[in-house]
C-alpha cells in the first residue's frame, strides 16, 4: 500500500508540473483518496490471490493483461458513449469505469455520487472476494 500510494503521489506532482489543475475541494480530495486507497488494497489482494494460484514468477504475470484489459475497455481512453454497443455494454458494467469516472470527476470539482458509491462496491466487493479466496487457497497449500 505505502509504495502504491508513493507512485500515486508521484503521478499527482507530475500531473500538477504538466498543467493539471484540480477543482476540487477538500471533501473532494479525501473522496478520491479513499477510493484510490481502496482500489489500490483490492488490486493488491488480487495480487496475493494469483500469486497463490500461478506455479511460477511468469504465471503471475498474467494477471496484469487482465487489468490492461479492463483499463482499456472502459472510460479510461474515450467515453463509453462513442464505442460501439457491445463494447460499451461491458465498458459500463465492469469496475474501472465507475472508479476512474468517481475519481475523475472528483478530482475536477464535479459531483459523483453515483460513481463514487459504485466505485467504493466495486472496490469492497473485490477486496472481500479476493482476501477470502486468497486466504483459502493459502490455507488449503498450507496444508
């Protein structure tokens, strides 16, 4: 966690040297912050769940094409209304589209009550699902 939300920092500050420029306020930055902290600790146990699953270093690896997958297939690169149905049906029900629009819109002084509840559900849901199967699956190789 204390090394991803260095690099989290880090982002910020060159986001700031770029020209970025954040409307937001304080209740607005503590928001974003708990989503971003949140998102980080559930990605970081799905992290422990398939490096418990893979037999080797390379398997692991793996799992991030499945993050690369849903970063690209969301709002990340281009509104979901300008992609064709299909893709914008999944763009829209999947977890990063809610996370970066919260954050986005956060951190631009907008209101995102709607994608801030879903992201911090999102966020929730994979973090108790991966800590129980990574607990299981630790407990099960322990055995």
């Amino acid at each position: 966690m204390l090394f991803n939300s260095f690099s989290t920092i880090v982002i910020l500050v060159f986001g700031f040297v770029m020209g970025f420029r954040a409307g937001a306020g304080i209740a607005g930055w503590l928001l974003a912050a708990v989503i971003l902290l949140l998102f980080t600790l559930a990605m970081t146990w799905t992290a422990v769940m398939f490096g418990l699953l893979a037999s080797n270093a390379e398997g692991v690896g793996v799992f991030s094409y499945i993050l690369l997958f849903l970063l690209f297939i969301s709002s990340a690169f281009a509104p979901t209304q300008t992609m064709p149905p299909a893709v914008r049906i999944f763009a829209e029900n999947q977890p990063m589209t809610p996370i970066i629009e919260a954050v986005r819109s956060l951190l631009l002084g907008g209101s995102a009550e709607n994608n801030a509840i879903t992201a911090i559900l999102w966020c929730l849901g994979i973090l108790i699902v991966t800590y129980i199967a990574s607990v299981g699956i630790y407990k099960r190789k322990a055995a």
